[in-house]
C-alpha cells in the first residue's frame, strides 16, 4: 500500500520530465548530459559571458523558492463560506505563494485568466519576505505584524520586490490554460521591472499589450511635475498564437449608424464609399443612375470593382444611389455581415471602465458608507479583462485579492451573459490598523473584508438582474501547515514520542482537514463533489462520483470494504485511500486489499 505524499507538486521533476518527452537522448542514468543538450539545441546555446540578462540579488534564490514543493495544506472553514454545498467558487486566505504551490497539482493549466494588483512599491505598502527554509512559519508571524512597508530608503528596495514577485508569477503561468492570458496592474514605480520579469517568465513574444488605464477623471493640481491621470496594465498570454480575445460589445452609437430607408429584407445597413485611391484603369468605368445620369469617378481614383462585379452588386440590390436614384453610388455595408463588436484598444478610458473614486464609492455603497480600502479597482475595469479573455465556463484566479472586486465583477458578468465562470481569490490575512475604519466596524483583517464584499455584492447581483440562479456562493480555505505529523522524534523520551505517533492526525484536526489536504496533495479540485456514504457507524468519501474513495476511520471492518466496489465507475479507474493506523492488524489490511483487487481496484494509498 502506497503511502502518500505530503508534498505539493514538484515542479523539477515535473520539468525534468517535459525534457524527457522532448530530448530523451540527453539523459544518461538519469542524469543530464548538457554537453550532449548543448550539441541539440546548437546555435540557441548563447556561449558568450557579456549577455542581455535581467539579474539582481537574490534571483537565484527566488527561482529555487518557486521550485521547492510546500508542505502546508489548507483546512476548510464551513463557518465563513456561503453556499458551501453548491458553489464552485473559491476564497484562500494565506500566503499567496504557498497557495500557488499548493493549487499546482490540482489547477495546472486549467486556469483562463490571472488578474493581479500587486503592491506598487510606493514606499509605503507590503512587501513580503519570504523563507526559503519555513515559509509557513514565516507567513504566520508576519500575518500578526502591523509593520510592513517596504521604504524607499531600504537598500534593496527594487531588489525585494523583484523577491517577492518572481516565484509567484513562475508559479501563476503554470496555472494558465495553453490559450491562458494574466493582467498585473502596475504604476510608474515597478512597470519597467515588471516588463522584464514578465519578458523572462512568460517570453518577450507573449507580450498581448501594455494598456494605459486613465484611473482619474480630473487632473491633480498639486502634483509637483505631471498629474499622474493613468496606471498601467501588462497583459501576457502563455501562447500569444493560441490567446483568442473577445469582441467588446458595439456602441450604441455605432449601432445606431445603421439605417433601412429601402427596407431591405437584410436589415440595417450603412453605406460605403465606393471609390479607392490606388488606381486601376480596369476599375475606371462610367456608372448610370437609376434616373440616367452618369457618374464617373473623381480624378486620379477609381471604383473598388470590377464593371462584371459592380452589375452583380446592383442585381443584389447593395448598391445605393440615394432616395431620388441620382447620387453617386456606395456600396451597403449590413450590420448583420460586419464584426459584432469592437476591438480592443489599448487606452482604456475612465468613461467606459471607471477611475478610482468610482471604485472607492462601489466599496463605500456596499460597506454603508465606510471606507475601508485607499484604493480599489472599480467593478467595469475588471468586467472589461472577464469580458476580452474569458468565455462562460472558465476560472479567473486574483491572489492579490484585496478588495475583492475580481469576484464581483465574474458575478457580475455571468448575470449579464448566463455564464458560469468560477472565481479564485487568494489573500494574505493582513491585519487591519486599530485606527482603521475597518476595525472599528469589526473586521479585523483585510480577508475579512474581501468576504463580506463578496457575500454582499452577490446578493446585489441577484437583486438587481433577478437572477436566482446564479453562483454566489464561495469555499473558504486557510493555509496551515500539514494535518500529517512529522517523524521528528525526542530521543531522551522516545517512548512517549512513539506514542504520539500512533495516531499521526495533530490535535485539533478533523477529518475534514485531512480530506482536503489528500484532495489538493492528489490533484483533485477543491470543489469537487464529494458524496458521505454511511456505513452503520463509520463513514466513507465518495470524491468525484466515484473517481476516488476515502475512509479516515479507525477499526475498519469487513463492511467498509465491501461498500466500496459500489461506487465503482465503469468509466474510469477508482483510487482507495485508507488511514494508516485504520486497520486493526497486517492481515487485514492485506486481505482488504486482495478484496478491491477482484473489482479491479488496485491503486490503494495510506496516509
């Protein structure tokens, strides 16, 4: 019976093992032969020591903290969660990056679009610190500080931004779908950093846009140089060639362009100017009216057809010479054949996608009036990114989540075109200043916020669209480290350690805890359905409808093992996971396992 891991997925050996797929020749014993690489790959070897590169202090140990597995797990909190049973939507309180390792095996490449809100590194926001040896240790001590800018005056000031950024960003493009796309927003003070950290994770050629966000809609008279009226939004696809965006919705006033004075059966339509510049005599020819005049084209150009086409145009009644049948004709361009909607640009106006003190009143109008955030990003600004990227089944992850408004602005959306996209966001639990507005109303973290935001904007969405059925709800996890305890013996007392081992669940977890951890350690999504089965006394977890069956019980009897092979699916395998100390003797456990084999079961795992 194999035994779990209590690791989140490992990144090296999953590349190690992409390279295998494509050089299978490079490997000798298991090992790298790079001499044997370099020879492949040839002229892509760059052997010159003076090179473009983007390096600061620190990097090596960023990229080794992006690849170290976590062994954290995140533990369910039912009481905070909304719709538990039913919702597909997720909200992770904990240290970003260790939640991105722990999401790796179970949302790889599944992910349609990332939006972040970094810290700006103004001098004034938080910027963590990360540890290579105990992240969750170190995540839980800073969560309980209040001190946590990041100033100017800091010698490594770029330097532990760029720390904090670039294990998460590695991390976040593992996350994406092949036709996957991330906005980050940024200002003046990091943009050039973050260009070149996005250029090395995700490649220079991803690169979709660097939008120009007009965030204010009234100069800053104060300001001592420039108003600073925009910030900027980087956009990188995984695979540029494979990222598809979406049409934004036409105007009304574009629609409205759109006339039917023939009452063509085709519908509205605009008409076209008929002549181009670059001038051909084929396409030089004299045109009658309707009413017999005859119109030639202006000097030096000529008409975009053929004379053949140009009858052909008329029989099809797409040539309009005017209500009196005597003007110089244009082609009708009908509003059923043209694009369905506008292409992006990328100057995105406060008119069409708010500024920063429209968003400042949507968090004030849900919270009664109370400030509780300087400064959020507002609902339409978000709406825009779902709308260009997404499409109606797909997750959208925020794990700079703040505020919240990515979640509402995917209920938002999903209101509008009936779609059901799904939501994760992800916050470290920073705590809220006394002082603070936030506090005194009760809420003493920023998670604690971002929830109610979200419990309170749904509610809004379904009010105002009349929708009932939409998912509202969310799955509130928190990281902690592994329910699993380690082997780490006293040996002066190593009777009593022994002991404790007996059970190896800690104190205070529950089986609910336990599950979970197996769900994310085996790649299952956290949203899985999971079915209780009884069984007298004892109780079974049926995952996935019958992907995977779990019993933490102790004293496993006979009838468990026989309640087992029924929830067996003949469309895929089934795994088995037992608790290692759950059998009451070797021989039971070896005769249960002989009992699964018989029904085709053969992947039995302990933990």
């Amino acid at each position: 019976m194999e035994k779990l891991n209590g690791q989140s997925m490992n990144l090296t050996e999953n590349n190690i093992d992409s390279l295998k797929q494509i050089f299978p020749e490079v490997f000798t014993e298991g090992k790298i032969d790079f001499d044997k690489l370099k020879l492949i790959l040839g002229d892509s070897i760059e052997a010159n020591d003076e090179r473009y590169e983007f390096r600061w202090n620190g990097k090596n140990n960023a990229i080794k903290i992006a690849q170290t597995p976590s062994m954290g797990t995140l533990r369910p909190d039912f009481d905070s969660s909304k719709n538990w049973d039913n919702t597909e939507n997720l909200y992770i309180e904990g240290d970003n990056l260790e939640v991105l390792k722990l999401l790796q095996k179970s949302y790889f490449g599944k992910v349609k679009m990332i939006y972040i809100d970094p810290p700006y590194n103004t001098g004034k926001d938080f910027v963590y610190k990360d540890n290579f040896r105990d992240n969750i240790s170190n995540y839980k001590e800073l969560t309980n500080q209040t001190t946590k800018a990041n100033p100017e005056t800091n010698g490594r000031y770029h330097t532990d931004w760029l720390n904090m950024m670039y294990p998460r960003l590695k991390l976040a493009r593992n996350l994406l779908k092949e036709d996957g796309v991330i906005f980050i927003s940024i200002d003046e003070n990091e943009v050039a950093n973050l260009r070149k950290l996005c250029d090395e994770i995700f490649g220079e050629d991803n690169l979709v846009s660097e939008i120009a966000w007009e965030k204010k809609y009234a100069p800053q008279n104060d300001a001592k140089y420039f108003s600073l009226n925009h910030e900027q939004i980087l956009c990188y696809a995984k695979s540029k060639p494979l990222f598809n965006r979406n049409l934004l919705p036409m105007t009304q006033e574009q629609i409205e362009r759109y006339k039917n004075p023939d009452n063509d059966e085709r519908g509205p339509w605009q008409s076209d100017n008929l002549t181009v510049a670059t001038y051909s005599a084929n396409y030089d020819f004299p045109i009658e009216t309707p009413s017999g005049k005859i119109i030639n084209p202006p000097h030096g150009r000529c008409w975009r057809t053929s004379k053949e086409k140009f009858e052909e145009l008329v029989k099809d009644n797409r040539i309009w010479f005017g209500e009196t049948g005597e003007n110089t004709p244009r082609i009708k361009r009908f509003l059923s054949e043209v694009q369905q909607g506008r292409v992006p640009i990328s100057l995105w106006y406060y008119s069409e996608v708010g500024h920063t003190q429209e968003a400042s009143k949507e968090v004030k109008d849900i919270f009664d009036d109370k400030k509780f955030f300087d400064y959020p990003k507002p609902v339409k600004l978000l709406y825009r990114m779902c709308y260009i990227a997404t499409n109606k089944d797909d997750i959208i992850v925020d794990f700079f989540s703040g505020s919240a408004t990515t979640a509402h602005s995917v209920m938002q959306l999903n209101s509008e075109d009936g779609g059901k996209r799904k939501f994760i966001m992800i916050q470290l639990p920073e705590i809220n200043e006394e002082k603070s507005e936030a506090y005194k109303a009760g809420y003493k973290n920023i998670c604690e916020i971002g929830k109610e935001r979200i419990r309170r904007a749904g509610e809004k969405v379904v009010s105002e669209s009349g929708k009932t059925d939409l998912d509202i709800g969310f799955k509130v996890f928190k990281l902690d480290d592994s329910n699993i305890k380690e082997w780490n013996p006293n040996y002066d007392e190593i009777a009593v350690t022994l002991e404790e081992m007996v059970d190896n669940l800690k104190s205070g977890r529950t089986k609910e805890d336990l599950l979970f951890e197996m769900l994310i350690k085996m790649g299952i999504e956290l949203t899985a359905p999971i079915q209780e089965v009884k069984v007298g006394d004892k109780t079974l977890f049926n995952i996935g409808r019958g992907s995977l069956i779990v019993c933490l019980e102790d004293n496993i009897t006979e009838e468990i093992i026989k309640e087992i092979p029924k929830y067996k699916s003949e469309f895929m395998d089934m795994k088995v996971v037992f608790k290692e100390t759950g059998f009451g003797s070797d021989s039971l456990k070896m005769n249960s396992m002989q009992n699964l084999k018989q029904f085709g079961i053969t992947d039995v795992r302990s933990v």
